[in-house]
C-alpha cells in the first residue's frame, strides 16, 4: 500500500469546499471562478481551526465543451495552490485540491472532464502532491456505458498515488446498484476488491423528487461497514428545494421545477446541520454542500449558512469525533442484503424511519441508519466484518421485510423504544441529537427522553436542531435554528400559480443577491422558542459558558418548581446557541494554578 497523501477519519473528517470555473471569463482568457472567489482567497477565508480538514474541491462547471479547456484549468490551479506562501508564515503551504473529473456522465455535450484521461490524472498525483483525490459526482441521471469502468481506473489511479477517489451519488435509476455490477459490469466492484482502502462514497441527495435518501444513506453506510468503501459522508445539496417544487418557506402548492435560483436560495440553513446529522450519528466523516454561493459564500466571504450552521457543525464534528466503525457495529442488529430499486426504494423506509418519500430527515432514531449493500455483492466481506457481533445478515425479499408492519415489528424487536413523542431523537453515548424534522410545515414536534435519573422533555419549532451531552455538574446544551427570511424572492407572488410565473432569476443575479442582501443587508428570521424541561433537579440550575451570535438570542429564561423538582428553560433565539447548565447549588473551585 502506499502511504495516503492525508488521513481521513473520525478524527480527521473532511469539508469539501468546491469553487466552479466560470467559463464565460476563461473564453477571455481569465481563470476564475462563478461567484467572484478566488483560489488564494476563499483557501485565506477558512478560519485556521478548520484548514486542516478542509479542501478545496475544483469543479469545470461550464467551461468550454472541448479538448484542453479543463487540463488548462485545472493545472493553472493546480500550479497556483502548489505555490501558495501563507502570508502569516511566510513559508511555502500548498493548498490541498481535490479535482472534479467525472459528472453528468461526463457527456461531451455537457461538460470539459470529458477529455480529461486518467493518464492526465496520473501526471497530475505525481507532479502535485497537493492534489489529494479526484472526484466524481451526479451521473445517476445519465448513466454513461463506461462509467463502471472509469470509475475502476479512477480508484486504482488513486491508490496508486495515496489519493482518494470519492464519488457522491444517488440510487436513482439504481446508480449504487450499478456501480457494483448490477448490469453485469463488475469492473468497479474488482476495483474496490483491491483498493477499497483509497475510496470514499457519498450521498448526493439533489434528486430528492425520486424519494431514495433513506436507502442510499442505507447504501453507504453499509458499503463502509462491510469494507467495501474506507470511509463515507454526504453532500447536502439545496437544489433539492427545487426538485421537489418547493418556493417560498410553509408556502403551499408546488411549483414544479419552475424557478430554480430562486428555489435552491430558499432551503432553510438549519436543516442543511439535520441532514449533515444522520451523517455523524452513522460514522460517515466526509462533508460537502451545495449551492455553493449559498452554502459557503461569494467573493471570498462566508454565507451565513456556512457561518452560523455548516461552520459550528464541522466544529463540533472535528471535537466529537464520530462513532468509530467498531463502535457503529456494536450498535447495529440487522444488515440488509439486496436492491431497495426493487422494493420501492425509499417507499421501504416510509413509516418506519421516514414519514415520507422525499425527505432527507428521520422521524426517529430508534434504529439508527439500517445499513445495506446491493444485491450483488457477496455477503463473505460482509460477514468477516461483523463476524464478532450478534448482527443479523437478512436478505430484503425476508418475511420480515415483506410489509411496512412486518419490518416495524421486526425492528422494533431488535431495538427497544428508548424515548417518547414525535420529535427525531438518537442517543450515542451520554448524549442526545434531536431535532424537528418537518421539512416545509410549520409544525412544532415535542419529545421526552432520559439520562439515567434525569428526565428531559423537550419541545423544538422546524428547522431546530440540539445536542444535549450529560456533564459531571449538569448539563450541555448546543442548539441551532438559523433561518433567514427570504420571502422577498418571492414578493410578487401570492400563490404557487404566481410564483411559477415570476421573472428567472438568472446564476448571476442569484450571486447578486448573495452579495447584497444575503451576506450584506441581511433580512433575519425571527426568534423561535425552544422549550426544556428538565424533571429530577433539587435545586435552581444556573447557565454559564453562554454564546452564541450577537443579537440572535435572548437571555434563556428558567422557571423552578421545587415542589416538583422541575425546571422548565425556555430559550427565544435564531442562530447557534451553546450554554452549560449547572446543577449543582457550589460550584467546585477553580484548579490552583501551576507555580503557586
């Protein structure tokens, strides 16, 4: 094996920061990206805690459908990242790339990496050793002959050089399935045999339309438990918003894909941490987001999305460490064996995990992610795997998977009920991820869960997240709810009639808008409440350790009933909040000093 260029694990997760060419300039000669970034100064933007698990990921985007136009970029960049002096330093810190080299099929009619040749990429690991991985995304919609192939090359390029070859899809059309060898092309599926150790497989879920989140999260957590991929993450993309004719928030109707800038501008920014949630709880550690003028920024500048969610997220990520795949294992009772394509893909997971088809959030986390791996791989990897554990290896055409009933009875018997109410609730050790995970209603979700002898009964508006970790004196409490009011897209509409009939908003005007009134003149939504109620405390707790963004919160109120050792918190905020509370009436003093 040669030594990888950079670890990635549980202890050194991943962010995908991508930058797109512009292509309209590079027919000017100019080699720059959509959004006004630049390479040296979105990689300056990145606080310096996160650099070291961050890359900048290149995509061609619509660079000039011809021979050349993507190996000219790419190695200008490549060159200008290799070059990079940190001005703090002074010194010589080559900027990590990761290039997209494969998407849409790569489709001549749709995209420049169609040149790009992996004798190319070969050239490209050995003459740049910041060049960590390649990448491959979106093609479930138009599966092209070789991609199985390809995707071979690229995984055995790869780990010839100590590279990554990381792939965000979607089971759309049974693309995962495919990939594997589900038409009779096994050429990846050799590949990942030999290499697996340098591949990293992701979700992709802009095609939320097709109703396939839950099992293609079922596919890739498996794929990594079995040893067929080394590690797995998600890319979490608001174009979902548009997929599925979303418009403005708790708008009714749907639109269809009508308005499309406007439409990836209007997902909420805190159900982008939701969905990066079933990521962690699940052992994946590699993330990515989409827009990128929403998710990260324009002009070198942090959205608030990536400044007031995805940025605190990956914080507590690279802190927490995820679960380790020994962990995640000891947690799970069940592997699916077989193809969800031919069981109605996400219509299999729908009343048992999910409520509906089309979302990216659980309803519960009673079972965690049931993990899966197609039916056309053998179950031998698999079993070695788990072969310490009392994991139950089940095929998915099982009496017990036969119904809606049948697999909740089933799992229900393997994973004891271990909280209360409608709200998502997963526990990993001593502590609690809950969040709300109605998508576009406007309805509050409660639930009562425990730690030990303590009893919590929370209460959380939509697009409310919160992880509550048992400390030695009390308790820790991060939440988020960030949302902006972004009905001003959609002003001149009244209905959804209305708003499919509105002006496009063009790339360019949506990167406008960014700018002007996104990251600058920003419309804030309102506070929200969010309420705790906390059963089993003999005295009033006391908050310390409080922050969060200027202005976005209140001064958490706490309401005693010592009669009922009861404590109720109600917090009115819209952002990032993070607080300890304290149980005990003396707090212990402080350690002495050294030297006293």
């Amino acid at each position: 094996e040669v030594d990888k260029r950079r670890e990635i694990n549980n202890e050194h997760p991943l962010l995908m920061m991508p930058l797109y060419a512009n292509g309209e300039e590079f027919n000017q000669g100019k080699y720059t990206f959509w959004g006004g970034d630049t390479l040296t100064g979105k990689w300056e933007n990145i606080p310096d805690d996160l650099k070291p698990y961050t890359v900048i990921q290149l995509h061609p985007d619509d660079l000039p459908k011809r021979d050349g136009a993507a190996r000219d970029f790419y190695e200008h960049m490549l060159e200008e990242a290799a070059k990079y002096v940190n001005p703090k330093t002074g010194k010589n810190e080559p900027i990590p790339v990761i290039l997209t080299v494969y998407t849409a099929g790569n489709m001549p009619y749709y995209t420049s990496a169609h040149w790009l040749s992996t004798s190319w990429i070969d050239k490209m690991y050995q003459k740049y050793p910041n060049l960590h991985g390649i990448f491959s995304t979106a093609s479930y919609w138009i599966w092209a002959n070789d991609i199985e192939n390809k995707a071979a090359d690229y995984l055995k390029v790869s780990a010839k050089n100590g590279g990554y070859f990381i792939w965000a899809e979607q089971n759309s059309g049974s693309a995962i399935e495919k990939a594997f060898g589900k038409n009779g092309k096994i050429a990846f599926q050799k590949s990942v045999d030999k290499y697996w150790k340098n591949l990293i497989f992701m979700f992709k879920n802009t095609p939320a339309a097709e109703g396939n989140d839950s099992t293609t999260e079922s596919y890739m957590k498996g794929l990594w438990l079995s040893n067929h991929t080394y590690q797995w993450g998600g890319l979490m993309d608001t174009w979902k918003w548009y997929e599925t004719g979303k418009w403005k928030l708790f708008a009714s109707g749907n639109i269809g894909k009508s308005q499309g800038d406007r439409q990836w501008l209007t997902e909420p920014e805190s159900m982008l941490g939701e969905e990066a949630l079933g990521v962690y709880l699940n052992g994946g550690v590699v993330y990515n987001f989409e827009h990128p003028a929403y998710t990260y920024g324009v002009n070198n500048k942090e959205s608030l999305l990536f400044s007031e969610v995805i940025k605190e997220f990956f914080r507590y990520v690279i802190a927490h460490p995820a679960p380790s795949k020994e962990k995640v294992l000891e947690d799970t009772k069940v592997f699916i064996h077989g193809d969800y394509s031919n069981k109605g893909n996400g219509k299999f997971f729908v009343n048992v995990n999910t409520d509906r088809e089309q979302t990216p959030l659980y309803m519960t986390g009673r079972y965690n992610v049931i993990p899966a791996i197609p039916g056309v791989l053998k179950t031998d990897k698999l079993k070695e795997s788990v072969s310490s554990s009392r994991i139950q290896i089940k095929e998915i055409t099982s009496p017990e998977f036969s119904s809606t009933q049948a697999r909740k009875e089933y799992l229900n018997k393997l994973y004891p009920m271990n909280y209360e109410g409608d709200i998502f609730a997963q526990k990993l050790d001593n502590r609690w991820f809950v969040y709300n995970y109605k998508v576009n209603e406007n309805v509050k979700q409660t639930g009562k869960l425990k730690f030990n002898s303590l009893e919590m009964n929370v209460e959380f508006e939509p697009h409310t997240y919160g992880i509550f970790e048992r400390i030695s004196n009390g308790l820790k409490v991060n939440l988020n709810n960030f949302r902006t009011n972004k009905d001003s897209l959609w002003s001149n509409a009244q209905d959804a009639n209305q708003a499919k009939k509105l002006p496009q908003l063009t790339k360019k005007g949506a990167i406008k808008w960014i700018e002007e009134h996104y990251i600058k003149d920003t419309q804030f939504g309102e506070k929200r409440v969010t309420k705790i109620v906390l059963r089993g405390i003999d005295k009033l707790p006391t908050i310390h350790s409080l922050s969060g963004t200027n202005n976005s919160y209140d001064q958490p109120s706490l309401n005693f009933d010592q009669k009922n050792h009861m404590v109720t918190i109600t917090i009115n905020s819209n952002g990032n909040l993070e607080f300890e509370l304290h149980f005990l009436e003396h707090p212990p003093p402080p350690p002495l000093r050294s030297g006293c």
